[in-house]
C-alpha cells in the first residue's frame, strides 16, 4: 500500500507539472515508470494513475464552486 501511495504522490507531482489529467494521455507518459519504480503489477500500475486522474477530477468540480489556488494531491505515506 505504501509503495501505491508514494507511486500516486509521483504521478500526482508529474500531473500537475506537465498539466496532463486525463487518463490515456497521462498513462503513456509514468505507466513504465510507476511499473518499475515501485515494483507494481500492471494492474496496480494502472490503478495508481486512474486513482490520480479521478482525485484530479473531483478537484476541479470543487473548484468550481470554490476559488483557491491549485496544487499537487498528495496521499499519506
């Protein structure tokens, strides 16, 4: 569980950097580096990014509705 937190932490940090939230786009851009790094399975590995993409989503809705300077999600470790 640790090694998918710091994983979507990365992505999270990646994200915003590069200002790619969608799914697909950010996938092919960490997928091989969060499989790697972490020693994650495909499936965690995809997991990670979608967990990051739908958190990403969630904030924009809210934003909508409230005004406050964006940043980097980050999960506990």
């Amino acid at each position: 569980m640790r090694a998918c937190n710091e994983a979507a932490t990365w992505v999270s940090e990646t994200a915003f950097e590069r200002g790619e939230f969608k799914n697909f786009a950010l996938r092919k851009q960490v997928y091989g580096t969060v499989k790697s790094r972490w020693n994650l399975g495909a499936q965690a590995a995809q997991h990670v990014i979608k967990k990051t993409c739908d958190a990403y989503a969630t904030l924009k809705t809210n934003l909508k509705t409230v005004r406050s300077p964006p940043r980097p999600i980050s999960w506990p470790r």
